[in-house]
C-alpha cells in the first residue's frame, strides 16, 4: 500500500492501484500487539521489562487482594507484583510493551476482571482477553498523530499478523473503497 496521509488523526489514508483503504491506527496496532502478546507467551518467551525500583499502582483493597491471590498464573504473563500498602502495589516485572498509564491501566482492567470472572481458570481461560486488554491501553490512540515512517510500519507489521483485518475485540482494521464505488458516488458512473 501506498501512504496517502492520515485522517482526522485516526485513520491512515492509503492506495493500492485504484483501491483506497482506510485503516483504524489504533484497531491496527492492537492487532499487531496482540499477536506479539500471544506468540511470546505460547513460546514461553515473552519480551520481559524488569523494575529498577518496583512501580507503584494505585488499587482498590479487592483489587490487591485479587492481583496477589493469582500472583503465580501472572509471572506466567510476565507480571511480578510486590504488595506495597492496602491499596497499593508495586510492579516489579512487565510485557516489556505495557509502558507507564497503559501499564496501570491494564493492571486495573485485570483485577477488576479476575474479581467478576473468578479467579485462576478465569485468567487461564481468558488469557487471550488479558492479552487483548493489555494490548489495546499499551498502542496509539485515535487522535495521535503519526508520522509517515510510523504509519508505514504499522502497515508492515499488520502483512506479519494473522487475522490482521480485525482488532482482537473483533472491529474491523480497514475498509476497501474501490475506484467502481467512489465513482459511483461522484455519480460518474450508474
């Protein structure tokens, strides 16, 4: 494809002959994510961030509770987590493409889901869920501006990624304009 520029700081604009697509950046990098995601933890080898100093998480007490009572099936994720207060955890370990907010904000999403679903067979069944919540906090948003090469490699990562014509939640990453449906629109053609 080739880039024609980007839409409403969501969309990537491209070309392919007489066909135009529109990409949603973020649906396509959360596909790319969580495909990276999955194969490292299938594989045993997740790409692991270790803390200097464990970063501090705000939670609720049933969220603590929660996070430490499944402490074990999240090393397998690569989450390693030390309690710090009654509200407050410290991550010692990460999927080294959680950074900062979307860190913290996947580490909140979980708890809160491990306390609804119920426990480790929820988390073992519902890895790929995890997965999907870590990548969706962790890739560009709508609304950020990517330069050229950025959008570009998103575009060459999603060729790499299976099932890359959907997000993980199941949207759709693009949408195929070609020249015969433009035309018709522009009432050239009946």
């Amino acid at each position: 494809l080739d880039i024609v520029g980007q839409a409403q700081l969501t969309y990537i604009v491209a070309q392919s002959g007489e066909n135009i697509f529109l990409i949603d950046q973020h649906a396509a990098h959360e596909r790319i994510v969580f495909e990276r995601l999955m194969s490292g933890y299938r594989s045993g080898k997740l790409e692991i961030q270790d803390q200097l100093f464990a970063q501090p998480l705000k939670l609720s007490e049933d969220q603590v509770d929660a996070l430490l009572k499944h402490s074990h099936e999240l090393k397998k994720m690569g989450i390693e987590l030390e309690q710090l207060g009654p509200q407050e955890m410290g991550v010692k370990s990460a999927p080294a493409i959680l950074k900062g907010q979307a860190l913290t904000k996947a580490l909140q999403v979980l708890a809160s889901e491990i306390n609804e679903k119920g426990g480790s067979f929820a988390i073992e069944k519902s890895v790929a869920d995890v997965f999907a919540s870590m990548a969706c906090h962790s890739v560009v948003r709508a609304g950020q501006a990517l330069s050229a090469e950025e959008m570009r490699n998103i575009l060459v990562q999603m060729d790499e990624s299976p099932l890359s014509g959907f997000c993980p939640h199941g949207r759709p990453v693009h949408i195929e304009l070609t020249r015969q449906r433009i035309e018709k629109e522009f009432g050239r053609i009946v």
